[in-house]
C-alpha cells in the first residue's frame, strides 16, 4: 500500500499533464497584427495611467491621431511666416511699379510737351530768324500798292528818299524796314532777310511788322528756299491773321507750295484766303490768287 501510492500520483499527474499539453498545441496563435494591437492597448492603458490629463505629444498618433506634435506646429508657423513675407513682398513690389509707371507716364508726358515747345520753337525760328518776333499790332487804314509775284518796289512797301530821311528822324522802325526792303528790292535776299529779322526783334509791335514777315518769306522764296518760305508765310499768317500782310502770305504761301509741287496744298491755302478775308481781299490781290488757282487746277 505505501508503494502504491506515489505511483499512483505519478501517474495520475501525468495523465492530467498529457491532454493539457495537446489541447494547448491546438489553440490558434495571434498574428502580428493582432499581438501589435494588444501591445498599443496595453501601451494605451498605461498612458491613461501615467497620463490622466491626455498623452504628450511626442507620444501621439498610435491610434487617435490627437493634436499635432511641436515639430509639425514649428513648421507650419515658419512656413506661414514665409508666405506672409512673400505676400509683403509682392506688395512691395507692386507698389513701387506703381509709382515707377506714375512717373513713367509724367516723364512720358512732360517729354512730349517739351519736344512740340521745342519743334515750335524751331518752326517759329527757322520761320522768323533767330530771335522771336512778336505779332504786330492792327495798324491804321492805308492804301497799298498790290504785291507782285516777283520783286517790284512800291510806294506803300518802299518810302521814298525824303520819306526814309524824315522817318528815320521819328521812327527809326521805319528806317529798318526800309533798309531790309531796299535789299531784297536789289536782289540782295540773303541780307534782305537778315536785315527784316533784325527789325522784326527790334521792332515786333511796329505796324511794319506783317509786312517785314512778309517779305521774309518772299525774299527765302525768291532765293529759291520755297520750304523755308512755306513756313515763314504761314508763320506770319497765323501768329497775325489781322496783319495788313496776313491775306498776302497766304496767296504767297500757295506759290510756295506750288514751287515744293504740292498744288493740293495750294488750292487749300487759295481756299482758305477767300473763307477768312472774303470780300476783304483787295482786287489786284484777288486777280493774283484767280489766276493761281486757274494755274494749280483749283476747283471751283
């Protein structure tokens, strides 16, 4: 009896051992998957523990994707600030070509008004001579002898010798004048229109002053510079319409143009002539422009 027993035990402990271990060899094994899942929750678990509050960050995005870390908030601020400044920049930027195109556009127009003073002014020189000459005030009525195609010397245009000597005691205008008409009458143009230039800087509100202009521009066309007389003509026209020479530049102005073969621009100038002085054109100045315009081919 006493050997029996350990015996028995024995065998009794290995029989319970025996189905143990074979129904432990039958029990499904977890997959990683699942072994992971129960380590995050028995990390979880822990957190909760250690952190009753909330987890930090550096331990965050097991499961909940909770706030962003400290490193991904850090970025997002740097690249806002990058943004911000990129944006100032733009800005900036935008308004200087603002105030670069302003001043463009003022210096674009400023440029312009000062080349038209500029190529007026040059007109006006190449038209009257280097210095300016004002335009002539209306003088009192007077008979004038009728201007002739090519230089004729007149009464009106030209005072006699005692006529000249008395002036010149009075009106040393007169003289000038006189002095640049006698030249051009003898052919001498180039001194005649230095001469009419000089009187009309000296003397711009004298009453010979349409005349001299006048005269200018014949003597540049009898010279043979029909462009430079073109411009003079039309110079003295428009700077002094109520001129006692002003219709006489005009009619002038169309033979100048006809020398430079621009008839249409003559007939313009014949066509203005009657529109502006009309019944005021004095009748030899009148037969001088019909047979211009029957010789440009005018129409009626």
């Amino acid at each position: 009896m006493t050997s029996f027993r350990p015996i028995g035990i024995a065998a009794v402990a290995a029989l319970m051992l025996v189905p143990a271990s074979s129904a432990w060899s039958q029990r499904p094994q977890p997959s990683p998957e699942q072994r992971i899942e129960r380590v995050e929750r028995q990390l979880e678990q822990m957190q909760r523990q250690v952190y009753p509050k909330g987890r930090p960050a550096d331990t965050a995005g097991f499961a909940d994707d909770p706030a962003a870390s400290q490193a991904s908030v850090s970025s997002l601020a740097q690249r806002l600030d990058s943004l911000e400044r990129q944006m100032a920049d733009i800005l900036r930027l935008t308004e200087e070509n603002g105030n670069l195109l302003q001043v463009m556009k003022a210096d674009l127009g400023k440029a312009r008004s000062d080349n038209a003073n500029r190529i007026d002014a040059l007109e006006q020189r190449l038209a009257q001579g280097p210095k300016e000459a004002g335009p002539a005030t209306d003088g009192s009525a007077t008979t004038i002898a009728p201007p002739k195609p090519r230089p004729v010397a007149t009464a009106v245009d030209a005072p006699g010798e005692s006529t000249t000597t008395a002036l010149a005691e009075v009106d040393p205008g007169e003289a000038a004048y006189t002095e640049g008409f006698k030249a051009w009458e003898a052919g001498r143009y180039g001194e005649a229109i230095t001469s009419l230039r000089a009187f009309t800087a000296a003397y711009p509100k004298h009453r010979r002053a349409s005349f001299a202009k006048n005269l200018i521009g014949r003597a540049l066309l009898d010279k043979g510079d029909a462009g430079a007389a073109a411009q003079a003509l039309l110079a003295n026209y428009r700077n002094d319409p109520k001129g006692e020479r002003a219709p006489d530049s005009l009619y002038y102005l169309g033979q100048a143009q006809m020398k430079l073969g621009q008839p249409g621009q003559a007939c313009k100038a014949y066509a203005e002539l009657d529109a502006i002085y009309g019944a005021k054109i004095r009748p030899d100045l009148k037969k001088l422009e019909s047979d211009a315009r029957a010789e440009a081919k005018c129409g009626p």
